[in-house]
C-alpha cells in the first residue's frame, strides 16, 4: 500500500489561522510561494532536473477549482535559500504584487539557531503587514535524515494565528522505514518526486480548505504579537533602491534565478554609505567562474564580512548575507569595496 492511500493530509494541519478565506469573493486571486529548491520544483535526475507538476502547480489548480477565478502565481522559490531571502523578496516583489495567500517553505533551508528562527518571525511579521493582509500557510517538509525546523516554526506559527503543514510530524515517520517507502516521496536526500510533490500539495490543500471555513478577519492578523524569537528586530526591513557614491560599479539588467542584479563592479569599486539602521543585509551573486570577484564590506571603518563571488559549488545563485544585527538604531558608515567582476544583487536595511 502506497504512502499516498495511507496518510491523511487533515492531519498535517497543525495549526490553524484565526483569519481565513470564508466570505472572500474574488475575480483574481494572487498566490506567492516563497521556498527552495522545493518551491522552485528541482528534481534531480528528471527532465531538465524539474518536476512539471510540482506542488506549486497542484496547489494553484486546487485554489482555482475552489474560486472559479484566476489564480495568478509567483513562484519566488530559489534552492539554497532561507527565511531571510524570503524577507528580501517580500519587500522586493511582494509589496507590489500583494497576495491574498503565502506559502511559506524553508524548514529544510533554515538553520536551527536563534538568528534562523528570528529571521523566519521577521518574515512572518512583514508578510502580514502587507496590505492586503494574506492568509500564511506554513510548509515544514524535511530531509532523509529527518532535519527540519519544524518544531521551531510551529511555535510562530501558534503565534501569529497561521496555517501551519507538518509534513515531518505526519509524513516523514510513514516513509523513513525503508528506501522503498523513501523513494514514493524522494529520489534523493530530500527532493522529492512526482509522488513527493503530491503529497505536499495534497498537505496544502488541506490548510487551504481549512481556510474556507474560517472567516476572513484582517484586523486580527495585523494587530502583531509581541515577538517570542526577537523577529520584530525586521520590522520595517526594505530595499536601498537609492544608492549614491557607487564609484566603480555599473547599472545592471541581468537577472539570476529570479533575483534582479542592479550593479555590477568589474574591478576595485567603492561604495560609500550613510544610513541609520539596526539590521544590514547584502545579497550577491555567487558563479563557479575563475574570474568571479569578492567584496569587502566595512562599517563604520571595521571589517566585518567578505563576501565570495566565486566557490566551485557556485551556479550563478543569489546569496544574502546579514552584515548587521543590533539593539539599537545607530547611524552608520558602510562601505563595500570590490576586487575583480562582482554582482551586487541588492542591499535591504530597516
């Protein structure tokens, strides 16, 4: 008997949101996915390494079933990401697109520390701050191994009055007995396959379901909890889209798995900033090309991080860096000096 005969996706339902979908009427219906490489749809050894219908798909045909409208999708899953590419994008694509639901998918991605777990809250806090105050349905998948931040996410999610999917407390223990049971979900460490993607979307349209029998009530979703991991610190977290004193670097219009690249050096630029903030933090991108540069990022005249354009596991893939995490907001000096070919991809503060 097949996984997918035996589980019960009602019971991946671990939270439930305190607004929902009930009594929402909608000619267009805007659905965001935020994840890795399971959001985006890699399948190794599958045609192209992607998975078609991934769970992204299944789930945006269940929405559009339900509604009878058009679903429109932005799918912002990038492997390799955690929560806080997630909060970067939200303030980068988000903002202007407005969803009227989010799924969330890094438990996989994140580390299980305090720094992971306030980035995670921050992103929860700016997803619900968006105007359009969308429902946020949770997606806690896990590896072969059986990591996952579950646990941890859950917490927030209770918090917050989230839709919350724990596929590590109800799917994994169904297929971690065997590499028969493994391979109905994963070809590999944690991908999962045609069948894997089933059981996701099958998890989340559950929650979705649930949704609908929930009214939907914004006020409560945009009256934020106190903090419990310290996230409220992303509180007003946004992109520098104004920056002067660039010397060096050049405008630039390429794109690199989803995330626009503004600026580019292609040797020993400087950039010189002055801005007031508590948190800091520079996406790039990373190429297995020998001739990738670095750049070195100062603060207020002190090294605190270089960045690496070049690794051999490099595959021109967006990388963000948190350079700054304090108490207060303080008016800082902030530099960035780069040696050799290096793509700036942007810088958020708050």
């Amino acid at each position: 008997m097949s996984v997918l005969e035996v589980f019960e996706p009602d019971s991946a339902v671990l939270n439930k949101g305190t607004s929902g979908l009930k009594g929402r009427d909608f000619d267009n219906i805007n659905v965001a996915f935020l994840g890795g490489s399971v959001t985006y749809g890699y399948q190794p050894k599958a045609e192209n390494n992607f998975c078609e219908n991934n769970y992204t798909v299944l789930v945006a045909e269940h929405i559009e079933k339900i509604f009878k409208s058009k679903v429109n999708v932005k799918n912002l899953g990038i492997s390799g990401t955690g929560s806080l590419m997630g909060l970067a994008l939200t303030k980068r694509e988000l903002v202007e697109f407005q969803p009227d639901i989010v799924f969330v998918e890094y438990a996989i991605n994140d580390e299980r520390s305090a720094l992971a777990a306030a980035q995670f809250e921050g992103l929860i806090r700016n997803l619900l701050s968006l105007e359009a105050s969308p429902i946020v349905i949770v997606i806690a998948l896990f590896n072969k191994s059986g990591y996952s931040c579950e646990d941890i996410m859950l917490q927030t999610a209770m918090r917050y009055g989230l839709y919350f999917c724990g596929l590590k407390s109800v799917v994994y223990p169904l297929v971690c007995g065997s590499e028969e049971l493994w391979h109905e979900y994963s070809n590999d460490d944690g991908h999962p396959n045609e069948s894997g993607h089933r059981i996701i979307a099958e998890c989340a349209n559950a929650a979705v379901d649930t949704a609908l029998k929930t009214n939907f009530n914004p006020m409560l979703l945009k009256a934020l909890p106190k903090a419990i991991f310290g996230g409220d610190i992303y509180d007003g977290f946004d992109e520098l889209t104004k920056l002067s004193n660039t010397n060096g670097f050049e405008p630039c219009s390429e794109s690199f798995h989803k995330i626009k690249c503004p600026l580019f050096s292609k040797d020993n630029a400087v950039m010189s900033l002055k801005i007031k903030c508590r948190t800091l933090c520079v996406c790039y991108i990373c190429t297995n090309n020998a001739d990738a540069g670095s750049a070195e990022i100062f603060t207020d005249g002190k090294k605190r991080s270089v960045l690496q354009g070049y690794s051999i596991f490099g595959w021109n893939n967006p990388v963000i860096k948190e350079i700054l995490n304090e108490d207060c907001e303080e008016l800082h000096n902030i530099e960035i000096k780069t040696c050799g070919k290096f793509y700036l991809a942007g810088i958020w503060a708050n």
